[in-house]
C-alpha cells in the first residue's frame, strides 16, 4: 500500500443489548433463542391502538453504562420515530432518540501504544429490529427481538487506525460487561458495530467523504474491515477517484467490502416526536444514586493492581479481565489480611508449621490465581464456575507455601477441591499426603532406592551426573510424590558425596 502522506479518520457507532427481562416499551420477555415468533405481543407487533410504556430497568442500564463513559446524562430527553420500511420492522418506525438523547459528550480512554481520550458524542436509547431468516429461496420473520432495548453508543471520529478501533471496542464492551449492562455477546448481536471510515492527506483539516461499514460481528473482522476499506480509499484517491458516501457490507470470506447502497439511496427517516411516549425525565437524585452503584472499572483495578498490590501490568490485566476472577482475588487477599496463614486458613494441626499467622505476599496469591485456579477453571469449563471460598482457597496456598504438602500435590489438591468441595486440610488428611519432610524418613527412602539400583548407582559415581536425577525421581516415586523435592536432593547429595568420599 502506498499510503504515505495520508491519515485514517474513523469514528464508531456501537449498538449494546441491554440486560433487562424485558422489552424496551412492552413486557415480552428479552431472552435470546427463544422459539421463533413466542415473545411477542400486540405492542412489539404494532397492533393497532396498542401502545408503548417505557421499561425503568432499561433507563437504569442506559443510564449506568453513560456514567461510565462520562456522558453528561440529560434531565430531560425525548423518544422519536425513525421512519423507514423492512419486513422485520412491524411498525414501519423504529422508536430511538434524535435530538435530545439521554446522555451525551462523553468520552473513553484507550490504550495502543499511546493513551488517548476518544470522544464520545452521545449515548441515547432504542429498541431493536425483529430478524429476517432466510433459508433456502424462502425468507422468515423472527420477532422476538423486535422492541428489545439497545442503547447506540456514537464515538466522535478521533480514532485513526483499525487497532486503535479494536482497542476502544474492546474497552467499550469490557465495561458494559462489567457493569452487567449487556452481556456483551457478538455472536449473537449483543455487541455490533458500524465503523464509519474516510482518508485525508495528513495536515488536512477538513474531514474526507467516509463509507459506514454495516455490522461487523467480530474483533477481527472489524480490524480488517477498517484495514480493508482505509486501503481502498488511499488507493482510489491516489489513482484521481473520489470516495463517495455509501454504506458497505463487510465480506469476511473474501476479506473486501462491497458498496450496499450509495448516497441516492440514502434514507430520510423523517423524524419525529414519538407521540405515544412522554418525555423521559430524570432527578438528580436518581442519577446520583447510579452513580454510586456504579463498581470500580476495569482500568482502574487495573492501576491499581499496580500500584497498590505491586503487580506487573500482565498480571494485573488477567485479574481483571472478569469481574468476578477480580473480585474473587480482592477476597484471598482479605482473607490473607484478616488471618494470614493463622489458624483458621492454615492445614490446622501441625503441618504449616511455624508460619501461624504469617502474611503471605500478594504476588505470591496472584500467581497461584493466574497460574492455578485459572487453568482448574478453564478445564473445567462449561461447569459450575462455583468457587471455593477464598478462605479455602488460602488455605491450600499456606499448605504448600509452608511445605506440608509439595506444589504438585497441592494442584491435585486445588482439582479435588473443586470437585469435591472438600476442604484442603480434609483432603491433605484423608489422603495422607503431608509431604514426608523429616530427613529420616526420606534418608531412609533414598538408602531404599540406592540399594535397589547397584547398576545406576555405581555409573553415578563413576560420573555419569545425569543418573541424579533419576534417583530423585525414584525418591519421589517411592514416597509417592510427598518428599520434600529440595530435601530429597541436598540429602541425596550428601549420601552420593559420602560414597565417593
Ligand atoms: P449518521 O447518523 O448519518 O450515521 P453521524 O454524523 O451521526 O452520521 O456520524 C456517525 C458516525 O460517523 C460518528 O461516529 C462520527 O464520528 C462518524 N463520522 C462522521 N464523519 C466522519 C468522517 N468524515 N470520517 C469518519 N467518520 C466520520
Ligand atoms: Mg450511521
Ligand atoms: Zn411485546
């Protein structure tokens, strides 16, 4: 590509599913893959004389996503048709915001190499369009969607690559997952995006002509489908062309874009007040009290992960990229504040040893969270995602950090945990697999074992070294993994040393 001497100008225009049981202006249920056709009703369906009522959970989550964007939310705001015709649009109007929406100029800092402020020109709320099915040459109509709430979330077009787009995407639809105001599901169109895109000659002021690329369902796609179409334009002007206002489809297959419709097509939706509908007003008091139900962010745990608890910008980025893996750490570590390995979180009985009431680092219970917990979880996918008790969990941790038990046996331990919902020190117990740390008991093992295999022993001391190892493992195998590894070898060590002696 030749595109020196040229800059990309895009700006977003994300449409969200809200959260709520039901409908936007009716009270059919909101739940996806229904039975197609089953959740409707004379409102949802435009019958005639039915009229809408504005759902308050709704405004809630609209209202809770566009805090947490920095909208500045509208006292006062109105409802307005959106005029235009399809067959999965029974009414031949969509109810949306025009001009006076809910919220509005906001903005949402994102991260590629650089942090950067991107505007957000205003948040308002909607209701959703039914679903065209086509198989084969027939076409169906599905109207469970159809007045389900949606809120459209308008960026200002200060994005200027397909990664930064994808960074603000991501940063988008992490938040509004977080705050349980959609679930965020791009497969199922919970979470769709038009990219609005143009080209200029950089040090140009005035905005080039864009193209909207229409419903890209996935990250990848979208990145390609900027990168795509910023090529396109760059090229089509450098060759004398003239990019024109249309709107696009992504291909994902041939990885293009194809113009859809182009600006004589252009819809006039011939806005108007929604007659049905009086005007949604707020009180302060009702913002205000969103505003503080309204959990820590994302980005800001992740601060400060860093500069609280003293993590890597990795680690603290894994935390917290689910509320409840975040929030469950946010517990060990109190758990580990309130008790420490002490009696209570410790194996009881004598094997934490001297470490009653000890501390254990931070980083020490992140890395047993990242490292272990996560990948038990993931294994175990599609189950429960019941969590032991972080009490429990540090209770696991001291075992094996004070060396009652050794870090292998520990996993097992943490796998047996989940699945039985046993406590460690009862599985530690009932499996007897304290790990054996006094030197006699593994002396007398490793003297078992040196017996047991002459050959090796006598090519070890003749100094083939590599046989130590072996005889560790066969340590280990006797005592049945619960040697204390780092005993097993200063002990073996001392005894080879004394025959070569
Ligand atoms: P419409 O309602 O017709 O789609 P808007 O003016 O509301 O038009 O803009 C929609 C989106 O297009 C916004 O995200 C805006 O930032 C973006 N946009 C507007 N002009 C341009 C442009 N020249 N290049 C890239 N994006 C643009
Ligand atoms: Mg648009
Ligand atoms: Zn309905």
């Amino acid at each position: 590509m030749n595109g020196e001497g040229f800059e990309a100008v895009i700006g977003l225009e994300v449409h969200s599913q809200l959260l709520t049981k039901t409908k936007m202006f009716c009270s059919c249920a909101n739940v996806f893959g229904l039975e197609p056709n089953s959740a409707v009703c004379p409102v949802c369906l435009a019958l005639p004389g039915a009229l809408p009522v504005i759902n308050f959970e709704g405004v809630k989550l609209a209202v809770k996503a566009a805090l947490a964007l920095n909208l500045n939310v509208n006292r006062k705001s109105f409802f307005a048709r959106k005029n235009y015709f399809y067959p999965d649009l029974p009414k031949g109007y969509q109810i949306s915001q025009y001009l006076d929406p809910v919220s509005s100029g906001g903005y949402l800092t994102v991260k590629t190499e650089a942090e950067k402020k991107i505007r957000i020109n205003r948040l308002h709320i909607e209701e959703d369009a039914g679903k065209l099915i086509h198989i084969g040459n027939r076409s169906y109509v599905d109207l469970n969607r159809a007045g389900t709430p949606l809120v459209e979330i308008v960026s200002e077009p200060d994005i200027s690559s397909a990664a930064e787009a994808v960074s603000y995407l991501k940063a988008l639809r992490e938040i509004l997952v977080y705050l349980g105001v959609s679930d965020g599901n791009m497969e199922e169109g919970s979470f769709r995006c038009d990219a609005n895109v143009s080209v200029r000659r950089k040090g140009d002021t005035k905005l080039g002509t864009r193209a909207e690329v229409k419903n890209v369902n996935s990250f990848k796609f979208v990145e390609k489908a900027i990168e795509y179409e910023i090529e396109r334009q760059i090229d089509l002007v450098i060759s004398g062309g003239k990019v024109v206002q249309e709107t696009r489809l992504y291909d994902s297959k041939e990885n293009v874009t194809r113009s859809m419709r182009g600006k004589e097509e252009a819809h006039d939706y011939r806005y108007f007040e929604e007659p049905d509908l009086p005007p949604l007003i707020v009180s302060e008091e009702f913002i205000a009290e969103i505003k503080n139900s309204i959990i820590e962010l994302p980005e800001a745990k992740r601060r400060r992960y860093v500069s609280e608890y003293k993590l890597s910008e990795y680690d603290a980025e894994v935390l917290t990229q689910d509320k409840d893996i975040a929030s469950y750490f946010e517990g060990l570590i109190e758990a580990n504040e309130a008790a420490g390995c002490g009696a209570g979180a410790g194996t009881g009985e004598a094997a934490t040893g001297g470490s009653n009431g000890s501390r254990l680092e931070i980083k020490k219970l992140a890395n047993w969270v990242i490292n272990e917990l996560l990948s038990e979880l993931k294994e175990r996918e599609g189950e429960s995602r019941e969590l032991l008790a972080p009490a429990g969990f540090l209770e696991l941790i001291c075992a094996v950090e004070s060396g009652a038990i050794n870090r292998n046996t520990g996993k097992a331990v943490l796998a047996e945990m989940l699945s039985s919902g046993k406590k460690a020190s009862e599985i530690i117990k009932d499996k007897n697999l304290a790990q054996v740390s006094d030197d006699k008991g593994i002396e007398e093992a490793i003297k078992q074992v040196l017996e047991e295999n002459p050959k090796e022993l006598s090519d070890l001391l003749s100094g083939k070294d590599k046989l130590f190892g072996f005889f560790v493992g066969e340590v280990m195998k006797k005592t049945k993994g619960k040697a204390n590894p780092k005993k097993a070898n200063e002990i073996l060590k001392k005894l080879i040393d004394e025959k070569k002696a």
